[in-house]
C-alpha cells in the first residue's frame, strides 16, 4: 500500500470501521470499530496513489472505473464514513495547491464571456431519456421534493413541492407565468391545470423541450402551456405576472448572478411574483467539487444565499420570503438512489458499468452533502411591489389545501413517453 494513502487514512478515519486491501492483498484496519463496516479494495498502486494526492476528483474516478472496489457496505456508506472523520489537517500542501488552482480556474470560468450555457445543458439532459425514467418519479421531477409530512412516498413529496410551490406564487386565472428551467414540463402542466393560468417554459435541453411538447399535447394543454428551447439570457422583452425556476440556479454560475436578475426584473410585471428554488450552501466555496464539474454538472455553482441576495437588491428587486428546507433533498436523494441501484441492470444496458458507477457515485455524494455538508434547499420569493404579498404566511397552507382539492380529482399523469 502506499504509504502516502496509508498515512492521510491515519489522519482522517479515527472514529468508524474502515477495512482497507492494497494491490498487493495486504490489508490494514482504520479507525475504533465503532459504526457500520466499511471494506474497500484497491486494484493497482497507481489508483492508491492518485487517491492520496487528489481525492476530491480521483476518488470517484477510481470508484467509477472500477480500480476502487466496495467489498462491504456501499459508496454511500464510505463516503459518510471519510466526511464524519475528516478534519482539516488531514489536508496536504498538494491538495491545498489543487483546490486554490480550482478555485482560480473556476473564477474565470463564470466570467468568460464566452456563453456554454447549451454546451453544460446538453451534457447532462440530453442523456437517454430512459436513464431518468428508472430513477424519478412518476412526474419526472429533478428537483428536490418536499417531504410534508415525513414519510410519504417519493411521488407524493414531488406532488407536495409543487403545491408548495404554486401557493407561495399567488396565482389567478389568466396570468402569464414564465418556467426557467423547465425540465420535462411537470411544473408548468400542474400549474396550467391547477390555477388556469398561461405558461411559457424555457429550457436549453433539446432532450427536455422534445418531452415537455409531447407531454402537453397528449394532455391537450398545447393551447396554454407552450416549451421553447430559449436562453434566459435574450428572452424577449415580454412582462410576466409569475416566474418561477426550481433547480436552475444551480447552472447559472456566480459570475451571472447580476444578469440573471436583471433579466428578471425586465420582464417581471409591476405587480409580479417569482419563486426561486435552488440548491443552497453554508458559506461561500468560490468552486464545484471537481467530479461533479468534470463528470455530471459542468460550469454549475452551489451558492450561499448571502451570495445570492446583493444580485437581487442591485436588480431593484424585493425579497419577500425566504424559506430553508434543510433535510429534503438528502431524503428525495436516498429515494433516487435506491430506486436506481434497484434498476442497475438496465442502467448498464442502456450504456456500461462505468457509467453506472459513475451515477452511483454522483448520487451518493449528493446525498452526502446534505446529510453531512449541511446543504439545503432555499426558496426566495421576490417581488417588485411590496404590497404584493401578504404580511404573513397564512395564504400558502390556504392555497395548498385548494390545490389538494384539485390534486383528487386531476386525471392521473400517463407515463412520460420516449
């Protein structure tokens, strides 16, 4: 085993189980014994190695080609195991370097005028259609659900975050509301169908735009919910009473946030609202974590909601609300990855092992970051007008007990078609 993996292990793992087998067969135990067992095998010396000097990207790039082997318990489980240990001095001269490199290189990244919106997009959602359909629910929700009361099932917190969602929006009948980010058209047929009101949903996901049509056509809602494949960035010059955008921030990237906004506030109405749900942090972290940004998410950014804010007021923008959910995406995280390891055969099917591993990993890291790095989701509505909104929060259990009135007698939704 090498030693340099063999002594950032002694570091990091003081409290746990961790077994550890070199590519040699020798084996070495870490940690008091305490917790769920943990046991992984390395297949070469060059993957220990790469392990030790960067493990914020190889770790996953050992894991997902095959060279990082779990023996007993999942990825899952290892790496809570790393991130309840880990402490800062466990960190080396040579991964500080790496981690301020990142942090540089993605710094200029979010600056570069140069637009890879459709490019980063295109990476991600344009996958088979049928890799998604193994793992969400029935509505294809990519977002995180709302899991009020604690214990329903995944469709029924996807259905809740919606509910939630459209009662903090204050819709009437007839209004013009605009979906940034608006995945495979689930929002925008629930709040078309639920409120009556007009939406228009944009996505640079050609894969997404070819669904969300189909979906709205089939349900005959081609007349008041319409999905273009359209940049927020040079949307039209046309006023909205509602925005709404859920788990699209996360792709904007920090250098954006001023354009985003302002964009907003040119075609928000006077008298309009905008919910914005995303992806949140405790404190700035200036870059993505470098699997992520390499493999699954390319050119997005978890922001700090103090990071967020400043963007809104320079808009001239109001902040009406902010709420944080702090425990649901770790929960709608477990429910994905389950339901996708339970399909594994068909996830190779559709294209190999490696890739397979690759999503396990994403999953479980995700997953991770909720329950251990303390993410959460963030919901910040905001407004033009101040008189808008209500002085307090009574209007949102109101509206959610009409839309579950609505939700018991909507025709089910057919299964997404590929």
């Amino acid at each position: 085993m090498t030693s340099s993996l063999r002594l950032l292990l002694h570091k990091i793992i003081a409290t746990g189980s961790l077994r550890l087998t070199d590519h040699s067969g020798a084996t070495e135990t870490y940690g008091d014994g305490s917790g769920k067992a943990v046991a992984i095998r390395f297949t070469d010396e060059e993957a220990e190695e790469a392990v030790a000097n960067d493990p914020l990207l190889k770790l996953g790039e050992m894991y997902m080609d095959g060279r990082m082997v779990l023996e007993e318990g999942d990825i899952y489980d290892f790496l809570a195991l790393v991130k309840e240990n880990t402490r800062s001095e466990a960190l080396t001269w040579k991964m500080v370097g790496l981690t301020v490199a990142r942090i540089a290189a993605a710094q200029v990244r979010s600056r570069l005028p140069v637009n890879h919106n459709r490019r980063n997009v295109a990476h991600h959602y344009d996958l088979n259609a049928r890799l998604f359909d193994l793992f969400l629910d029935r509505d294809w929700q990519y977002s995180c659900a709302y899991f009020n009361p604690p214990g329903i099932s995944l469709d029924e917190a996807q259905q809740a975050k919606k509910r939630h969602i459209a009662s903090k929006l204050l819709l009437e009948p007839g209004q013009k509301v605009l979906e940034i980010g608006s995945g495979w058209g689930g929002m925008a047929m629930y709040l078309a169908e639920a409120a009556a009101v007009d939406v228009t949903g944009i996505t640079l996901s050609e894969e997404q735009l070819r669904v969300s049509r189909n979906r709205a056509e089939k349900r005959a809602l081609a007349d008041t919910v319409r999905f273009k494949l359209q940049d927020y960035r040079y949307l039209p010059p046309q006023k909205y009473d509602r925005i709404v955008s859920v788990g699209m921030f996360e792709h904007v990237g920090i250098g954006n946030y001023g354009r985003f906004f302002g964009k907003v506030a040119e075609v928000l109405d006077d008298n309009g609202v905008m919910l914005l749900h995303s992806i949140g942090r405790p404190k700035p972290s200036y870059v993505t974590n470098p699997f992520i940004e390499k493999y699954i998410f390319p050119g997005g950014y978890i922001p700090a909601v103090g990071e967020v804010l400043p963007a809104i007021e320079k808009a001239d923008l109001l902040i009406r609300d902010v709420e944080i959910l702090p425990l649901h995406y770790g929960h709608t995280l477990r429910h994905w990855r389950e339901r996708f390891v339970a399909r594994k055969e068909e996830a190779v099917a559709l294209y190999d092992e490696r890739f397979f591993r690759m999503w396990e990993f994403y999953l479980a890291g995700s997953e991770m970051a909720f329950t251990h790095e303390e993410l959460f989701i963030f919901q910040i509505q905001i407004a033009r007008n101040q008189n808008v909104v209500p002085d307090n929060r009574d209007y949102i259990a109101e509206a959610e007990a009409r839309y579950r009135t609505f939700e018991a007698g909507r025709p089910p939704l057919e299964p997404v078609a590929f």
